[in-house]
C-alpha cells in the first residue's frame, strides 16, 4: 500500500509516534548513552555549571528518561490530552492518587512517554474523520454524535479554562497555557466530526432542484380542406 493512498486514522498515529520518537525517545536515548559512557563502577558525575550530581549506576536508565523527556513534555502532554483518561482509569486500582507514576519517576515526563499510546485512540477517531470529511468513508450517527459530544467538552474545557482563570492564575506551578492550547488544539481537532454530520445530512436531503418552465405549444397545422374553403 503506498504512503498516499494510507487512511488519515492511519496516518495521524504514525504522525504522532514520530513527533514523540523526535522529541523525545531519541534524545533519552542518547543521553542514556552518554552517561554510560561516563559511568564508573557505581555510577556517573555530573556537572554543570549550576549543579553537580551523582547519578547511582541502578538508576541511570530512569535518570536519562526523566531528564530527556521533560524537557518537551508539555508539548508532548498537550498534544496527548485526551490519553489523560485512560491514564486515570488505569491509575484507579492504586487509590493512591489520580495519575500512578514509577519509582524513579516525575509525572510530567512519565506523561511524556506513555500518553502518546495512551492517545493513539484519539488519533484513530479523528482520522476516521478527516477520511470521511474527504468521502473516503460514511461515519454511522453513534460516532458522530460521540465526535461532536468530544468537540463541545474540549470547547466548554478551553473556555472554563481561559476565562475561568486569570493570567496569573495560569502562570502558577509553572504555567497552565500549554494546557490552554492543548483544549483548544483537540476542541478544533474533533469539529471534524459535527461538520461531515453537517455534510452527510445535506447528501441524504438534497435542495430541490428548479423544475424548468413548461414549453410553449406548437400551433397545429391547419387542414388542407379548411384552406380550400376559405379560398
């Protein structure tokens, strides 16, 4: 199958798992490397020029994980909100708090490393979408109805959200705007859903058309015997 012809809901996962193997995977990876490289028989010194740290052998691969993937991941979580839900379900047999996060482990980057699954469903829907939005499918009311439903919670989110709170509210515990931006990026994301909703009702009742007006009739011809009469 060739790239062009893939679907959107294939597509939009694929787009999704590169950006995060970019942002993220990589540069862990990488820096795991380089402290390995300067590790000793119990670790690794580090040191800059604002802090100096000995990282323990055992918790080098946690270490380059954290480091590397918190430094994009409010990119990373906003553009991988709706993965927040399944995050709290699988989060609920702990009881301990709303998000379970690793020993080893700061929330932001387990986030970023685990939502962009957590949100592949997501990418799927709104590809099913855009495909449709493209007539390359029919989408069933239950999906619409489900699409446009996630369209106005994100809405109702971003709105509560940039108006419900001041700046300086926002810009506490290091800023809420990603957040912000990342409710209006999948509210606009799933407005592909009430829009082919839109479409589709349209195909199934069409306008109807003008009928054309009716055409003058022909006069007929007169018959030869009247002719002879009137002469």
């Amino acid at each position: 199958m060739k790239l062009a012809r893939l679907p959107f809901s294939y597509l939009l996962p694929l787009a999704e798992l590169t950006i995060w193997l970019v942002l993220v995977i990589v540069p862990a990876t990488l820096f795991f490397f380089q402290l390995r490289s300067l590790a000793g028989p119990t670790g690794a010194l580090i040191q800059t020029a604002t802090y100096t740290a000995f990282i323990p052998r055992h918790e080098i691969f946690s270490f380059a994980f954290t480091t590397g993937a918190s430094r994009h991941s409010h990119i990373i979580t906003a553009l991988n909100l709706p993965g927040i839900i399944v995050e709290v379900l699988i989060s609920l047999p702990t009881r301990s708090s709303a998000s379970w996060v690793p020993a080893g482990f700061l929330l932001d980057s387990w986030r970023a490393l685990v939502l962009p699954f957590f949100c592949l469903p997501a990418w799927w829907f709104v590809g099913r979408g855009i495909d449709a939005l493209l007539g390359r499918r029919h989408l069933h009311l239950a999906t619409l109805l489900t699409g446009s439903a996630l369209s106005l919670l994100f809405f109702v989110l971003f709105l509560g959200l940039r108006f419900g709170l001041s700046a300086s509210e926002r810009s506490e515990n290091g800023g809420m705007d990603w957040i912000l931006w990342g409710f209006c990026f999948w509210a606009l994301a799933f407005t592909v859903f009430p829009t082919v909703w839109a479409r589709q009702r349209k195909s199934l009742n069409p306008a109807p058309s003008n009928p054309a007006p009716p055409t003058p009739a022909e006069p007929l011809p007169t018959p030869p015997h009247q002719n002879r009469n009137t002469a």
